[in-house]
C-alpha cells in the first residue's frame, strides 16, 4: 500500500496501471475513516485491479460555521483501515495541491438539487461536493467509483453529474452501515456525549417505525413524517428536515403515496450541536 500526496505522483503510478487493462477503483473520502468508509473499500478491493482511497478535508464543501476546523484528521490510522480493507493507494493531497488558486472559480453545480434538502441549509455544499469529485474522477482516471448511501442526496447527485456531464466512470451505491445498537456510522459520531449517542438512535428508531407503518399500508406523507419527527423531537433532537421523496427523481412527495412510486425518507437532525443525517428506502 502506497501512501501518495501529490496529483503528479497518483498519475505516474495509475497510468500504467490503465494502459495494461487493470480495473481502477476509486473511494472518495474526508478521512477519520470508521467501517462505514471500511465497507466502500472492501466492495472496490472485491471488484477493481487497484484501489484508491482518497483522503481529503475538502474546505470548499464547509460552510462558514461549520465544523472544518474540529473535524477529526487521523492519517496513519487511515491509511492501516484502508491497508487492511484491501486499498492500494491512499491519496492524501494537501489543500494547495488540490486549490493551488485557493477557492476555485471553475466550479461543478446542479442549480436545482444543491438548494434542497442538505442543500437548503448548507449553501455551497454541493458544489464543494460535485467540484471535488470531478476533480478526483479526473486526478485518478478511475473507472468505478464507491459511495455510501448514507449520504443519499449527494451519491444522488453525482449519478446525476456522472450522466448529465458524460463522466467516464460507473458509480457504485454502497449501503448504510451502522452500529449494532443501529446508528448510522458518520465520522461526526465522534462529536456525541454518550448521552447525545444514546438520544440519536431516534432517527433510526423513528425511520423504522415509518417503514413498518409504510409495510402495513399507512400512504399519508404527513402520518410517516410525524413517526419520524415525534421520535427524534421525543430524544430531545432538533429536526432540520424529514421528507419523503421519490427515489427516482428526489423530488419531494406530498399528500397521499401512490403504491407505484419508490420513495425513500430523508433526515437532517441535530443532537447538541452535531448534525446526523439518515435515511431509509420504504
Ligand atoms: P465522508 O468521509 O463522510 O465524506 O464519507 C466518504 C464516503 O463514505 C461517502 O460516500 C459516504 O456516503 C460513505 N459513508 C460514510 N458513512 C457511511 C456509512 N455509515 N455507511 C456507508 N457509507 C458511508
């Protein structure tokens, strides 16, 4: 496993690797990496020749009051879960080598998609997102690419860009793994009090409950929405946004679901001060 940091170097290793026909995989990550990133490494390492795992805090994807400065940065430890998940390269630019002119002008944006859900409350997310990723899919020329569920709007949205823009590469969904006690497994977990953890399993609790109501017929948007709602706001949560959208155009549902329609749930809460993002297909 080969720790590289710089644009030129990850080039000059992966394009012979191309040239003779070897299968690239990539996984984008932020770092602090848990089994949630480990599972994304481990379906590359099953599928590709070669797999490369980004490490990343990409600045541009952070609001002014957001949590870059505190987010946790642990690179050795990265690099030994990536190794033994079955990655071969970890890339770990710096953030002069990936913005060398500082904040880019030249950006990657879906006007519509980037003002919603996450969206509406993070403002410049996306396009950090959809920037840096396009940036990744052309530093590495891979050919797969992984991302997680858990993060449903944004793997949303880079099929959308991967289509919309005629990336050469195939995205990959991995689901959402998650403690046993049932928490979604997020670098961001580590900001919780005990406390704080034992109240956040009230997004999943609430998400099942939806989709058990959902298995027994309950089509209200409103009624599922408010199992989801009264079981986080009952932890003492502060909800951002429940909604039920359409898998299969993200848009948001209302009213009555009919029974031909994939939809799945979508939450942004905060417990204390962290923000924890969930879902659930019903
Ligand atoms: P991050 O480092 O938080 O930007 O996440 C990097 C990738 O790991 C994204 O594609 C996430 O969706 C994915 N990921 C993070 N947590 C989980 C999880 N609990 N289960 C599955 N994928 C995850």
């Amino acid at each position: 496993m080969l720790l590289v940091k710089t644009i030129d170097e990850l080039r000059e290793q992966l394009k012979p690797l191309a040239r003779q026909g070897k299968k690239i995989g990539l996984v984008p990550t932020m770092g602090a990496l848990h089994n949630g990133h480990g599972a994304l490494i481990k379906a590359s390492a099953a599928e590709c020749d070669v797999t490369v795992v980004s490490v990343f805090l990409n600045p541009i994807q952070f609001g002014k009051n957001e949590d870059l400065g505190k987010y946790p940065v642990r690179l050795e430890a990265d690099v030994k879960l990536a190794e033994s998940m079955g990655a071969d390269y970890v890339f770990a630019p710096s953030v002069a080598e990936m913005y060398p002119d500082g904040s880019p002008m030249t950006t990657v944006r879906d006007e519509k998609l980037e003002e919603m859900y996450c969206g509406a409350y993070r403002p410049g997310h996306f396009r950090g997102v959809l920037t840096v990723v396009s940036k990744l899919f052309n530093i590495s020329g891979a050919d797969v690419a992984y991302f997680g569920e858990k993060d449903y709007q944004q793997v949303f949205m880079i099929e959308k860009m991967v289509r919309d823009l005629n990336f050469d590469i195939k995205i990959v969904r991995v689901p959402i793994v998650r403690e046993e006690s049932g928490l979604a497994l997020s670098s961001r977990n580590e900001y919780l009090s005990s406390d704080e953890k034992y109240k956040a399993l009230g997004i999943h609790e609430g998400l099942k409950k939806a989709k058990i109501a959902y298995s027994s017929g309950e089509r209200g948007v409103a009624k599922l929405r408010d199992l989801v709602l009264k079981s986080i706001l009952g932890n003492r949560g502060i909800v951002q946004y429940v909604e039920i959208v359409d898998r299969r155009t993200l848009q948001r549902c209302n009213g009555l679901l009919p029974d031909d329609i994939p939809v799945t749930i979508l939450v942004a809460a905060f417990f204390g001060k962290t923000r924890l993002i969930d879902n659930i297909e019903l």
